[in-house]
C-alpha cells in the first residue's frame, strides 16, 4: 500500500484519487508518521431492479375514496 504524507496528498488530492480509481490500489495518509486516513476504491455496481413482484395491489385506486376512509387509523 502506498503511503503519503498529508502535505503532499494535499497538493496532489485529484491525481492520487484518480489513481485509486483507475488502479485500484490503496493509499495510506500519514500526519507526522502517523496513519490518519486510508484511501480505497469502491466498488460500485449499479444495480437493476426489476420492479415486477415488488407492487401490492390494495384496492380500487380510481374510485373516490368514502368520507369514513379519510382519516387514518379508522
């Protein structure tokens, strides 16, 4: 793992963050010798839900609803 001092991750923040991106590698921030912060990749997978099953049908949506249905809890 690649370790940075705070000072320079500072001045070179946008590069080293595309650098995990693209490598996929880890970089630990030091402050005075000491790890302060560990950068990683993420592994973001946009996920498709299909939506088929997850709808419950209650009841007549078109029809008004009655006066004694208004107020929840009822």
């Amino acid at each position: 793992m690649e370790t940075l001092p705070i000072s320079k991750f500072k001045a070179t923040c946008l590069a080293v963050l595309e650098d995990v991106r693209k490598q996929k590698k880890r970089v630990l921030i030091t402050k005075k010798r000491e790890p302060i912060a560990e950068i990683a990749p993420v592994d973001y997978q946009k996920e498709e839900i299909a939506l088929i099953d997850t709808v419950t049908f209650l009841g007549d949506i078109i029809s008004p609803v009655a006066e004694d249905e208004w107020e929840i809890g009822r």
